[in-house]
C-alpha cells in the first residue's frame, strides 16, 4: 500500500498544478491521446482534477469517466468539479490500486505523474492491464523518470507494448495476457 500524502501537501500540489495548467492547459497533453466519443476511461491518479473536465467533455455524454486516487481531498475536489460543472458521466475510486471496475471495460487509461510515487508497480500495471479492453491504450507521462526507464517498466511484465511517443506522453498497447503471467 502506498502512503498517501499529508492534506496540506495536497493543497499545495493543487495550487501548482493550477499555476501548470495556465501554462500548458491539459486540453494540449490530452490531444496525443486518442480519445472518442462513447470512450470509457480512468484517470489513475487523477489528483485535484485537471484532465476530467476536458476528458468528460471528450467522452460526451455516452461516455464515462472514471477518476481514481488515493487522497479523499482528490475524490472530493473531482466530486465538486463534477457538481458544479453537471458532468454526469464522471465518477470517483477511492482507492491506492485496484479499481473495482469490470475486466476489459475500458478504452483508455491515463497513468499521468504518479508512477515513480508507486511501491507495487507491477501490481498497478496488471490492474491497468484487467480493466483495459484488448488494444486499449495506456496513456503515460511521468517528468520524474527517464524515458527509458518508463519504457522498460511498462514493457517489462509483457502486458503492454509501446506505441508511439508524443511531445509530452507515451502511448502502450494492451496486449493479450501472457499464458504465464499471475491472474489477480
């Protein structure tokens, strides 16, 4: 199980990704992913919320997205982004790994600055790799490792494949489950 930061970290964190977000807005990240219509998707580690506005709006209303962190000021902040701004088609995990969610349910996962904070990461991966639908895209982005080091972490387990790099993520095929690999 991971530690989850103290909630005055969290606030602090939310106020520089506020200042981030006026710099670069996540509207430019999400454009190197794939996104359509009717997708349902999970941002793991979605944080104070940046990316769910524009990935419901991406989604449409038949659509879903799912926001998942460990933190209760996250989920709660994503609840309130998602009230004030009538996004019905997003809903909240709290939780520091499984997700709860149906195997194969989902088109898209974005994994986006919270990696390098993971203790089981492998456990995270075959998570990710249960509820991705077979083809689904691992969206991934995190400043605090190398890109090769990004690349042999998510490719290691065999569960995922590199697709291609973009200016600010990288994008993993789901591929079919190892004969050998731990079902969880």
């Amino acid at each position: 199980m991971d530690r989850r930061m103290s909630n005055r970290s969290f606030k602090l964190m939310t106020l520089s990704y506020k200042l981030r977000d006026l710099r670069l807005p996540r509207r430019k990240v999400l454009a190197e992913v794939d996104i359509k219509p009717g997708f349902s998707l999970l941002d793991y580690g979605c944080g104070p919320g940046g990316y769910i506005r524009p990935l419901a709006e991406a989604v449409g209303e038949w659509g879903k997205v799912y926001a998942l962190d460990i933190h209760p000021l996250a989920v709660g902040r994503v609840e309130r982004i998602a009230s004030k701004k009538h996004l019905a088609n997003v809903e909240t995990i709290l939780s520091d790994c499984e997700t709860g969610l149906d195997s194969d349910s989902l088109d898209v996962v974005l994994l986006y600055d919270v990696f390098h904070h993971f203790s089981d990461r492998e456990g995270v991966l075959q998570e990710l790799h249960r509820v991705l639908k077979p083809g689904g895209i691992l969206s991934f982005s995190d400043h605090h490792m190398k890109e090769r080091d990004i690349v042999a972490e998510v490719t290691d387990g065999a569960l995922f494949s590199p697709v291609r790099r973009g200016r600010r993520t990288y994008t993993f095929s789901r591929n079919k489950r190892p004969r050998n690999a731990a079902r969880r």
